[in-house]
C-alpha cells in the first residue's frame, strides 16, 4: 500500500487526529499568551524582574520534552492534561520575552501625552501601550505555535491527542506493514498543519497590525 492509498483508507481517522492536533496547539498557545502576557505586564518596568522571568522560562527550553513529560505523568497522569500543561509551559518563552520588549519599546512621549490627556495608569496600558506591543506579542505567540506544533507530536508519548500517535506508532513499529507510511503521515500532517496556521497568522497581521506598525 502506498502512502495516497493509506491516507485515502483511513482518512476519517487522520482528519480527527488532525483536528485534534490543531486544536490542542491552538488552545495551548491561547492558554500561554494569557499567562505569558499577563507575566510580561507585571515585569516589564524592572530590569531585574524581566531578566528573572525570561531566564525562568528559558530554563522550561532546556528540559528535553520526554523527560518533562515524564515527570508530568505522576502528577496529572497520562492524557491531554499531561499535555497541555507540558505545551503551556513550553509556549511561554517567545509571549514572555515579546510582550516584555514591546511594552519596554513603547516611546515614552507617547505615554506622556496619554497621561496628559487625562488617561490613568490602566488606560493607557490597555488603551495605548498594549496596542503599540501588539505586533511583538503576536509574533511571539507566532513563534510559540510552530514551536508547539513539533512538540505536540511528542506529546503522544503522553497519551497526548494528535498526529503524534501516527508518528509514534510508525516509529514503534517500524519495519512492518504500514509503518513508513505512519510515521510520514504524521511529520508531514503537522508539517501542513503548520503552514496552515502560519498563513492565518500573517492574515491577522495584516488585519490587526496598522501598516505603519508592521515590520
């Protein structure tokens, strides 16, 4: 049987995990904005406080995702909280570190005169700097999905939902009947599945992004 065949027979099946695969990125990278940002806002005034948080979540980067996952498992057990919780945390690096130079970067005149008309401290990070951090946070959670697309296939290892358990059986079973076939299925899935999400990225830039903003 030869990979068209394949796919062509168990299409249903590669769908859902496909769906699934995407899903649980596309929520975990939500999940790590909201913290990641909200991290970001309370250190972005203190050097110290931003040098602290980044070199926190780079130190998540430097755990190998077998063994976090594996340290993971007697917690949460084996599943998709096991997963999400190891994708959430994976996530923060590039959130954290782009919401902390966009805040940073933000002209400080243009904070004055947000100050000056009248808008208080909330306002004018809601109303004002946040929307001039926007295209850094944005290509940080960016970055955070392609990340997170590749680890989500390791994931699997954790009962994870998605196109992992193509690759992972195929890795498994290697040698047998169908066993190429699944582990190509999967790298190139979440390979098209990547691209896909990229592309709705660049579109909500450019729906998002004002044109003198984009870079």
């Amino acid at each position: 049987m030869n990979l068209f065949e394949y796919i062509s027979d168990r299409w249903d099946r590669l769908w859902l995990q496909a769906y699934l695969h995407t899903s649980m990125v596309v929520q975990c990278t939500i999940l790590a904005a909201v913290l990641g940002v909200a991290i970001g806002i309370a250190v972005y005034r203190s050097p110290i406080g931003s040098a602290v948080a980044t070199a926190l979540a780079s130190t998540i980067l430097t755990v190998p995702s077998f063994a976090l996952l594996g340290l993971l498992i007697p917690l949460s057990g084996l599943g998709s909280t096991t997963a999400v919780i190891a994708l959430v945390l994976y996530g923060l690096l590039p959130i954290v570190r782009n919401t902390i130079v966009g805040l940073a970067g933000v002209d400080p005149a243009v904070t004055d005169a947000a100050r000056g008309i009248g808008m208080g401290r909330v306002s004018v990070l809601t109303r004002v700097e946040l929307r001039l951090a926007w295209p850094a946070i944005l290509t940080g959670m960016r970055v955070a999905t392609q990340m997170l697309m590749g680890i989500a296939v390791i994931a699997a290892y954790a009962k994870g939902p998605g196109l992992g358990s193509e690759v992972f059986s195929g890795l498994t079973n290697a040698g047998s009947a169908n066993s190429l076939n699944q582990a190509l299925t999967g790298t190139v899935g979440v390979v098209i599945l990547a691209l896909v999400l990229d592309a709705i990225y660049v579109l909500i830039k450019r729906l998002t992004v004002p044109r003198g903003l984009r870079g």
